[in-house]
C-alpha cells in the first residue's frame, strides 16, 4: 500500500489575484511560482518570446558554420541517430533542416541489437568508403571516445548532439552539444535528445535561412513527440515545445502520422488535441516498437514519408510490430517476476540477466519491475561474450551516478539519473553486480522502500464542478515536473461498483457524499481491479483522484480519476 504524503502548507497572500480557483493557485504557489508575471507565463507561455537563442550554445556557432560549409563545399553528412522515439523524431527534423538548407545529408540509425547503442567503428568504416565528411549524432555520441577519435583519423568531422550524461572525459569532436556540459552556456539543462537536436535547427534557420524560419514551428509535432517520449521534465522549454508541439501534431502534415493513428485508432485530429498521456500511451510506444522488435528504420520512414499508400503499408507493419513488442514484453515481465518472488526480498537491486531475453524490450521490462517493487532494477540480455542491459531507477537513487562508480567494469555506460545502458564482458557481470548492490545498498540504509503519493491538496465534494477542473486544465501539459495535481477528497461512500473491460481488469464506482447524498461521483480506476477488490458497497472511503473532464455525446461530466483509495 502506498504511502500518502501531504505537500508542505503554502500561504497565497490575501492581496494576491490570479482569477484561479484558490486551489489552483496554491498549486502555483507550491511550485514555486509567487508572482503574477510568474503565473501568467506558466499558464500561457508565449512561443515567440520565451524560446531561448540557441547560440547561448557556446559551440553552436561552431557547429553551424561546419554545415554551411558542408552545404557551400557540397560534402556528404550523416545525421548518426538514435533508435528510440527521441532519436527518431531528432534525426527527422534535422534532415528536414539540412535538406531545406541544400545539404547532401542521409539518416543512419544504428540496429539496436547487431550494433548497439551510439557510434560504432564499423559503421565509421562505411562512412569513410562512401566519402562522408560530417557526421553530426543526435541523442547520441557523448561517450564516443574512440569512435570520434577513429572518425577524425577517417577524416570525418564529428558534431555531437546530447542530452545524456556526461562523462568525465568527453570525444575531441569538433563541437559538442550538450546542456548539461559545463560551460556550455546554455541556461535550460533538461532538454531532451530532439530539444537539443530542435536548438540545432533553430541555429541553422536563424543563421542560414532566416526567411524562412517559420517552418520550424511545424517541427513542433515531432518535438513534443520525442520529449514526452524521453520522459524529462516538463518545465522550461521542454513545457513550451510539449504545449505548441501537441497543437502542431492535432493538425499535422505529416501522413505517417496521419496513417499510424488511423491505423491504431488514435483519435488526434483539430477537434481532439491530445494530451501528454496519449502521445506516451500510443503515439511514442508505436513508434519506439520498430527498434524493438526489427528496425528504428520503419518508424523513420513512415515519419518522412509523403506517399498515402506507402505510409499506409509502413503503419501496418509498425501496428504489427507494437503488438509483438506488447506480448513479448508481457512474457519476459512475468519470469522475472517470477525470479523476483524466488529471490531475496531484503536486496535494494533487482538484477535479472536471461540469455533469452530480447534486447529490445529489456529497458521496457525493468521499468515495469521497477515500479512494481519500487526499486532499482537492471535487466541483461546475455550474450556469447558481452551481456547488455537497461537500467531504470527510483527517485532515492541516480543510477547513472551509481553505475560511474563501478565503471571500471564495464565496456560502456550511459543514460540519466533514472534510465541508463551497460554493456559489460561477461566475465565482469558478477563483479559488476557486487559492486553496484553495495553501493546502492549504502545509498538506501535507513531508507524504507515502499511507494509515495504526494497530495497536491483537500477538495471538498461541494467545491467540485467544471470550473475548478477548467482552471485545473490550464495547468496542462502534465508529465514530470509538472505532474496532474492529485486531490485528496474525504467522507465519500461506495453507492456502487462496477467491473469493466473484457477481462474485467478496470473498475468504476459510484461514490456519494455524506454531506450531499443526492450527488454521485463516478470514479475509474484502470486496472484497479485487483488492487480494490476488497472495497464493496457501502464502504465509506478516502480518494486520491485526478478530477477530469468526461465528454461524451456532446455532454460534460466530471469523472474521479481514481490514483488510489482506501477505507476512512
């Protein structure tokens, strides 16, 4: 059972107007956000003015200007990509950029299970016999030492594009993008791999093509894609490109697009601007499945391409794909629970390492553990020689931080504070895993693992009506950093509950108050089934909810979102 964590007690001035719902405003408040200006630009940002230059960049004019002269000298340039949504969506829109520009430039995204992850020597080899000269990486490249290094003696120059950690040592390329680089001089540090990529294309069209800088705003659609997808934080910039960029994808031009979510049956069209929970729950998986399962390949093609019945075929194959990636995901999530159950409950990581297990799903896997047993858990697909794994963490711990002090085992390493990738020779897999317990077990002393929900605040069942959810809407988009506010609402009563879905996984009650018994609430909690079997009529509860919006036929009612419930 989870624990319920109530938010520190924030006073709102008495003088202070935001024409909010005082609740919302407290909201603000607690996010820090104390003034009126402060409120006005989180509510409505403003596209044109706060975007950041992205020639704060220190090397960005480095950068740009080794493309204008790839353009004027007519050399060829790879855009080195990524296989994950992020990549895709960011090798996307900088061949977009470069083909606008003149450029000679092709997208190479690497086989997730033949080559890895980031610049590898023998794809560096290919590049040099095709005559390559420019390769700038997107979501990638930060900890390619050698391989930036083997580019250079090629005669290839390097331009890295990152947002993922970086290491002590960085490649001698001939520019680096990367917000978290000291020095960097850029003031936004949480910027995804298509932000950083995106920055790019901003410098490109501001510098080479400042008449027809517009264009970039329909980049948008790919950029909110590729932020949600990547799960950084939803504040600063990333808020602004995800509160544009899903009104550019509800009108996209892109036909892929357009044919994956008719094939999928993703309802996303003007009528219809999705929010952050649609694009992670079936625009980014589909996407992210081509990696998975054969090749990135497919999901970049259908991005680009411009042909209905094409795009059509590529939206099949890739609907087809995302099934796959869901059944083998649920098998290999079902034996390492098993491992798990079998295991010592009082380790703080949970290591799990299968010859079978495939490494396209191993990083969707430990998420899924991860949150499940609330801890730190790594996932290996073991090969002959070299095993690869997925990290995925819990907020007590940095697991790329954690992972850096045992590096000395390891092949290579990257990632975030909360998602990481090892590779590591088989013979060094059990010191590994020895050294990293330890440290994870000295980080979690005295530390009780077991899951937390912030309350954002108390409603009243009186004070519940459409607009307090309209001003609640205005706090959208929601994801990390800017999480849906979660209420806690007291003295309600079970009037009903209802089983739903083919294998009666869902359930909805039907929820009265005891201040105003003529009123019910429907409340919905998706796959809670299990987790509330043992609530019946009558019960009088407490709820955790997301108060949302229900329309349906043209009607509006406000539905519990239900996060969790127990008995008052």
């Amino acid at each position: 059972m989870a624990k319920w964590l109530n938010k520190e007690p924030v006073e709102v001035p008495t003088d202070f107007s935001s024409n909010l719902h005082p609740l919302v405003t407290k909201i603000l408040f607690a996010k820090g956000l104390a003034s009126e200006k402060q409120l006005r630009e989180f509510i409505t940002p403003d596209y044109q003015t706060d975007c950041l230059d992205p020639f704060l960049f220190v090397q960005m004019e480095k950068a740009v200007e080794r493309i204008r002269q790839a353009r004027d000298q007519q050399e060829k340039v790879i855009i080195f990509g990524d296989y994950d949504a992020d990549g895709i969506t960011s090798s996307a829109i900088l061949k977009e950029t470069l083909t606008e520009l003149g450029v000679e430039a092709e997208v190479y995204i690497p086989d997730k299970r033949t080559e890895g992850y980031g610049l590898n020597s023998l794809a560096i080899e290919l590049f040099k016999l095709s005559g390559v000269k420019l390769i700038i990486t997107v979501d990638c490249g930060i900890t390619s030492i050698a391989e930036t290094e083997k580019a250079r003696e090629c005669g290839i120059d390097v331009i890295i594009t990152d947002h993922h950690h970086v290491p002590e040592q960085v490649p001698s390329a001939l520019a680096i993008i990367n917000p978290h680089q000291k020095n960097c001089g850029y003031p936004f540090e949480d910027l995804a791999g298509v932000g950083v990529a995106f920055k790019v294309v901003q410098a490109i069209f501001q510098k080479l093509m400042p008449e027809k800088i517009g264009q970039t705003k329909w980049m948008l659609d790919l950029v909110s894609i590729g932020t949600i997808a990547d799960c950084v934080p939803l504040i600063g910039e990333n808020r602004l490109f995800v509160k544009y960029g899903l009104i550019v994808l509800s009108k996209t031009r892109r036909i892929g697009l357009s044919e994956m979510f008719t094939v999928g049956r993703i309802v996303i069209d003007e009528a219809a601007i999705p929010d952050t929970k649609k694009v992670s729950f079936y625009v980014a998986p589909r996407i992210n499945a081509a990696g998975r399962i054969n090749h990135a390949n497919l999901a970049y093609n259908l991005i680009i391409e411009k042909d209905i019945l094409r795009a059509r075929d590529f939206a099949l194959e890739l609907e087809a794909n995302n099934t796959e990636r869901q059944k083998i995901t649920n098998e290999v999530v079902s034996q390492i629970r098993q491992l798990v159950e079998t295991s010592d409950q009082n380790k703080k990581l949970i290591f799990a390492v299968g010859e079978h297990f495939p490494i396209g799903v191993v990083g969707l896997v430990a998420g899924k553990i991860a949150q499940q047993y609330n801890k730190p858990t790594a996932v290996f697909q073991k090969g002959l020689e070299v095993s690869k794994g997925s990290f995925r963490s819990i907020p007590q711990i940095n697991i790329i931080e954690s992972i850096g002090q045992c590096s000395q085992f390891l092949i290579k390493f990257g990632g975030h504070s909360q998602a990481a990738g090892v590779s590591v020779q088989n013979d060094q897999l059990e010191n590994f895993q020895k050294a990293l317990e330890e440290i994870i077990e000295k980080q979690l002393v005295g530390i009780k693992l077991e899951a937390e929900i912030v309350i954002d605040g108390q409603v009243l069942p009186a004070e519940i009506n459409l607009e307090l959810i309209a001003d609640l809407e205005k706090l959208k988009p929601f994801g990390i950093g800017n999480e849906e506010p979660i209420l806690l609402i007291k003295n309600l009563i079970i009037k009903e509950k209802r089983l739903l879905g083919n294998e009666k996984k869902h359930v909805k009650f039907f929820l009265s108050s005891t201040e105003q018994e003529n009123r019910i609430f429907e409340a919905i909690s998706f796959s809670g089934a299990e987790k509330f079997e043992g609530l019946k009529e009558g019960d009088q509860v407490e709820v955790l909810c997301n108060l949302q919006k229900d329309d349906w036929n043209g009607n509006s009612k406000i539905q519990l979102n239900v996060v969790d419930m127990h008995i008052a």
